[in-house]
C-alpha cells in the first residue's frame, strides 16, 4: 500500500463508499415512485374546470316586462290567460317588483275592480310599495315594453321556461344536500326525491279546457256506445269479472288506480 502513488490512495475510499450508498438511492428511488394509497393528497380541479357558484339563476327580465305589459295594455283578456298559464302565481317572476306588481294585478283581477296605470300607482302608494316597485315611470316603462298583447304568449312560455329551470336547479341542489344528511334511510329519501322531481314536471303540464258543447257532446258519444255494445266490454279486459263491469275494460291513456282501506282484499 506504501509503494502506490498518493492519487490512487485518495481515490479509493470515495469509489467504496459511492458503491456503498448507491443501493440505499436506488431504494429511496424505487420506494418513492410507489404511491402512498394512506396519505395520498385528494386532487383538486383545475381553476378552469370549477363551475363558479356567483352565476345568477335563469331569468328573463324583459319577457316578465313583457308580461306584465301586455297584462297592463288588455288586462281583461290577458290576465285570465296569465293565471291559467302560471299554476305558481306569481313566483314564477324572477324580479320581486314583477311579483309585487303581478300580486296587485291579480287581486283587483278577482275582485272585478279597473285595472290600469292610475289605479295600480294609487294602490301602491296606499300600501306604501310604489317607490320600490320603481314609481309611476317604471309603470309607463312597462306599457311600453309591449308592442302589442298579441306578443303575450310568447312572454308567457319565456317565463314559464326559467321558471321551471330555476325550480330545476333549487330541486338538484336540495337533493345533494339531502344525499349527505339523509343517509341512513335511502328508501325514503328517493321517494321524496321522485316526488320532488315529478312536481317539476308537472309544472310543464297543461290542462286543456273543454266547453260544455264539447263535454256533452264526448258523453252523447259514450252513452251511445254503451248501448251499441249491449253490456259488452268496450276495452281489454282484466279478467276481474265485477272490475270490468266498473271500467268497462281498459282503454287507451287510462291509468285505474285501486283504493280501499287495508285488509279488503287489494293485493
């Protein structure tokens, strides 16, 4: 060991302990390209990807101003057509002046009193709401953001429209919440949510009016058939002899519900 030179004397204890840390790197290395399933940080979207929560609901201030204008211009014809389209009443404006406005119109409506600018400005200003509704010129505004009450249902559908979105939303947002506080019984949150979820379709449901000419004429038709067929069934039959002769079959878009109190035989 004397008779080698000094470099090489310098040199070999760092070669011996390169080799001997090397496997402790190579470890290190291979360990941590493992991942770690117990503290493993919960990866958050991106900036971009995060819906904002700041966006207003669906709306449309100009189709209630519509609304309301056309309401204001023919309120005799208008305002029926209004409270047949709208089931909510007035909730289904976006805009607390709107549903104000909406509210008095519809109580002078049903109790058979004028409905126009000076009177609706008098009965705001009795119940001190006139400022807040926008005062006597948001009221002029209004009749003039209606060409013409011809344009009412188109208003009316816009509306209708947000409205049922707006319910849509509030519904979808109650639902996540209820999924977290209402786990223990599933059975019963999902019918409150299938319950939830129908009232807004039936918001889009409409009822068709009949006249009575019509009416009676549909049951001129069924008492005639009635008696063309001679007691015999007119639909498909259940197979329940004293059931047919209550429904006389089962028809086309009929739905039959049976109902009794428990223990009478129904299952």
């Amino acid at each position: 060991m004397n008779n080698l030179p000094r470099s090489r004397v310098c040199l070999f204890p760092l070669i011996v302990f390169s080799l001997v840390k090397m496997p402790d790197n190579a470890a290190t290395e291979t360990q941590s390209d493992k991942p770690d399933l117990k503290r493993t940080k919960r990866q958050t979207r991106r900036k971009e990807e995060v819906s904002p929560l700041d966006r207003l609901p669906p709306h449309s201030i100009e189709a209630e101003q519509g609304v309301l204008g056309c309401v204001m211009l023919n309120p005799n014809e208008n305002m029926g057509t209004c409270i047949e389209k709208f089931k909510s009443g007035a909730e289904v404006f976006y805009d607390l002046r709107h549903r104000e406005l909406y509210d008095l119109i519809a109580e002078l409506y049903d109790k058979k009193q004028p409905i126009d600018i000076f009177t609706l400005s008098q009965s705001l200003r009795d119940r001190k709401q006139l400022n807040n509704v926008g005062g006597l010129a948001y009221l002029n505004d209004l009749m003039d953001k209606a060409p013409s009450g011809l344009n009412l249902p188109y208003y009316l559908e816009i509306v209708r429209e947000k409205y049922v979105l707006r319910k849509m939303l509030h519904t979808c947002s109650d639902i996540v919440g209820r999924v977290y506080e209402e786990q223990d019984n599933v059975d019963s949150l999902l019918d409150t949510v299938e319950r939830d979820v129908l009232s807004i379709s039936e918001e889009r449901s409409e009822n068709e009016d009949k006249s009575i000419k019509t009416l009676v004429r549909d049951a001129i038709s069924t008492l005639e058939s009635y008696h063309k067929n001679q007691g015999m069934l007119t639909g498909l039959s259940s197979g329940f002899h004293d059931l047919d002769k209550m429904t006389h079959g089962m028809h086309p878009g009929e739905m039959v519900v049976i109902a009794a109190r428990p223990s009478m035989g129904k299952t």
